[in-house]
C-alpha cells in the first residue's frame, strides 16, 4: 500500500456517516464474540500474563526451546 492509498484509507474511515459505523459494528458483532468480562479484583494483566495454554512442566519447555536453539 502506498502513503497515498494509505492517506485515502484514512480519509474515508475519518468521514463515514454514524450509519456506516453502526453498520460496520453489526457485521462485526455477528462475527465476533463478546469479550469475555474481567472477574473482579482482577486486571487485564492477571487475565493474560503468565498464561500458558497447555499443561507442559518448565522442563519440557525448558526442553523444546533447547532444542530449537
């Protein structure tokens, strides 16, 4: 994308009717999933920092990064 395409991109996004945006928000709310809602007492970064998905034990990570070094 080029600075002018990008320039006109933003053009268009910065002048769309209320129509247009509550339209984009439906699409978009038929697509997307609710967020989910933060318990209380705690913050954004309880909910995703120190997260791991899976069940592995620092070992087996510990393992698999050596091996990918």
């Amino acid at each position: 994308m080029t600075l002018k395409q990008l320039e006109q991109e933003l053009a268009w996004l910065a002048n769309r009717s209320e129509a247009d945006k509550e339209e984009a928000r439906r699409r978009l709310s038929a697509i997307i999933p609710p967020p989910t809602p933060i318990p209380e007492g705690k913050t954004l970064s309880d909910m995703v920092e120190g997260k791991w998905p899976g069940d592995e034990t620092n070992e087996q990570i510990r393992a698999a990064l050596e091996r990918l070094s």
